[in-house]
C-alpha cells in the first residue's frame, strides 16, 4: 500500500517550471483560431524550411529499411561526418568516440548538466540567458549564479566571475553567440572564462547552437582553447543551421569522463535518435559553406530592416552580433516588460517575449526575432507604428 503523500511527483520538479515561450505561444494559436493576424516575433525557428536534400536523405533511408536499431550513441557516418567538422571548423581534437548524438541540443545540454552536476553544486549562468537553462539546472537539484553579461564585458569577465563564485561553484555555462541578446563572445573573452575555469578546476557546458549566425567576425570555440578540451562538454544542433527543428537532432562532444556520463544518459532517456533521421542528418552536415553563408546574409538583412524600425520608434535596440534576435529596450511602452509584452501583443497583435523570463537582467526589454520573411517584419513595424500613434 502506497504510504501517505506518495501520490506526487518528485520534489526535485517542484521548483522546475514551463516555460514562458510556450505559454505566449500558446496565446498566439488562441488569437490565431478567433481569426486575428499575428505579427510573429516570438518564435525562435529558421525563416527556411528543411533543404530537399535532406528530406530525399529520409526518404532513401526509409526505402533501404534503414529502420532498425542504432548505437544509442548514434550511427558511424554521422558520428564522423560530425568529428571531421568540429576538427576543420572548431579546431578540436576530436574523434569519433569523442562525439555523441542527442535529441537535438535541448536534450544535449540536458545530459551535460545531469553528467556534471551534483546536488547543491553551483552552476555560473551569463544573463540574460535562454530561459530552460536554469530549469535544466533546477532539475539537476543544483543552483544558477547569474552573471550579468553587460556588466561582466564592461568590468572584466575574469572579475566578474571571481565576484560571484561561490565554494559550491562546480561549472560555468558558456552560451556564444547568446540567445536572447545576440551577444558574441570574442576570443579574449573565452580565453577569460578558459582562464577562471582552469584556476577554479570548473567544466564549461559550452552553447553553440547558433556557431553560424555571426554577423561581425568568426565564432569561436572555447574548447579549441589549451587545457579546455578536457574540462568542456560542447553542445550542438542541427536545428538552427539546417532548418530542422523539428527533426530533433543535436550533438554533444566530450572527453572521458564526461563521454561515460552522457552515454548513460542518452542510452536512458531516448536510447538514441530515430535511425531515418540521422541519415537525414549525415546529408545535412555535406552542406557547403557558402550556403551555410547566404542563408547568415538573409539573416543580416532582417536584423539591420528590424533594428533599424525599433529604433525608429523609440525601442532602442543595439544590432546583435549573432543568432536570430533582436533584444529591445522597451521603458517607452513600461518598464514591466511583462506589461510591455502583453500590451503589444493585446493592442498591436505583435508578438515579443518579455525579457524577464531570460532572467533579471532581461527586465525592460522584449525579444523580437527576426527569422521570419522580410515582409512579415515590416508589416509588423507598420503595426508598431500604428500602436504608437
């Protein structure tokens, strides 16, 4: 017979919560189905669909009976296919029993945490930050120190680091370029945090998911750093640069003992990605650099027709330096930016996400993204513009 209170989930969900994105989401299909248009900037999806290619991948695999069982750890081809990129574009030394494939990189990051994290272990958090960080950490039973980006590249991101860091401090996530500011760290300033990692004996969970979207410069891998390979575990999708989001494919690369730990993990909880859809993946990672290029070219021309209307209108907004977003400072509308957010989606039928939820340090700002067709942004600056008039 089941004791008194055991009809509940375990205590270590209690302070774990959905995410705001989903619930604006939500909100947006309820307008949607009364027949409102909705100017969508709350999304966080490529503005292409998935190559052809990619889907005949599919199709092969399915037609071949590639169906079957894979290593959980994910199929060979892919595997090298993936060693070889992180060798010629990120400058590791990796090989192919250094890389695992995950669920994409939500699942990825998710293993890295429980691999690394123990109960009451501290985890040093760049804010504002992509919001199901600090769950993920939560769910771990471990505790976010949030690090305030603008504040750490004004004063000193060694400096700040040492600031904040406690006893309990056991890793930093390190996120470049950074959803939801479009920040990029520059190679000076990974070699800041590389630097406090190696004093302090951290592990970085590196985020790269954005690795191709750098508007100004190159991206820069922090675990390409001497001494970091050992004590990193990268995180990676397919999601953002090959328009596959829903395909759920991501990669996570680490050394032992770290591999160990995420092997468990994947083998565990999904057991591996669906088989037809890693050989889709091996056909994704065959894209070439220049197309990896134009689609970055799409990209700027959204952010530089978007920044440019926020500022226009008073929404003062610094052009990001990578990913897909603009971060805009919304005091002119309220500085509640869940109010700000909510007025415009109620009155403009534009929809943002207000930047409390990417943690404090996000407070007075809303994201718009931008990886949406050129004309959906500027109908929805028309909207703007007619909000405040």
């Amino acid at each position: 017979m089941a004791g008194k209170g055991s009809m509940r989930t375990a205590k270590r969900l209690d302070e774990v919560g959905f995410s705001d994105i989903v619930q604006i989401r939500n909100k947006v299909l309820e307008l949607r189905a009364a027949g409102k248009q909705v100017h969508a900037f709350h999304g966080g999806e490529p503005y292409f669909e998935t190559p052809d290619r990619i889907k005949q991948a599919m199709s092969r695999a399915l037609s071949e009976n590639l169906t079957r069982y894979a290593p959980s750890s994910g199929i060979g081809p892919l595997r090298e296919s993936i060693a070889e990129k992180l060798r010629r574009k990120n400058g590791l030394d990796v090989s192919i029993d250094d890389v695992i494939v995950t669920a994409g990189g939500a699942h990825a990051l998710y293993a890295a945490f429980q691999t690394v994290l123990d109960p009451g272990d501290d985890v040093l958090l760049f804010s504002p930050y992509w919001t199901p960080i600090r769950d993920m950490i939560t769910a771990a039973e471990a505790r976010a120190l949030l690090v305030p980006t603008s504040s750490a590249r004004q004063s000193g991101i060694f400096a700040m680091l040492e600031k904040l860091t406690t006893p309990n401090t056991r890793a930093i996530y390190y996120n470049t370029p950074q959803n939801p500011s479009g920040v990029v760290f520059s190679r000076q300033e990974a070699e800041q945090v590389a630097r406090f990692a190696v004093e302090r004996d951290l592990i970085v969970i590196a985020d790269e998911a954005y690795e191709d979207l750098v508007y100004e410069g190159e991206h820069f891998s922090i675990a390409s750093l001497p001494g970091m390979m050992q004590r990193t575990i990268s995180t990676y999708t397919l999601s953002k640069s090959y328009g596959m989001t829903g395909w759920r494919v991501g990669y996570a690369v680490a050394k032992e003992p770290f591999m160990t730990g995420l092997r468990k993990l994947v083998l565990y909880s999904t057991n591996g990605v669906s088989t037809p859809t890693q050989w889709a993946a091996v056909e994704a990672m065959k894209t070439p650099q220049s197309e990896l290029d134009a689609r970055r070219e799409e990209y700027r021309k959204r952010r530089d027709l978007l920044v440019a209307g926020l500022n226009e209108l008073g929404l003062t907004c610094a052009p990001p330096e990578g990913a897909f977003y603009a971060f805009a400072n919304v005091a002119k509308i309220s500085k509640d930016s869940r109010k700000a957010a909510g007025l415009l989606l109620e009155k403009a039928h534009v929809a943002t996400i207000p930047g409390v939820v990417f943690g404090a340090q996000g407070e007075g700002c809303v994201r718009f993204g931008y990886a949406v067709p050129e004309g959906a942004i500027s109908d929805g600056l028309d909207a703007l513009r007619g909000f405040f008039q």
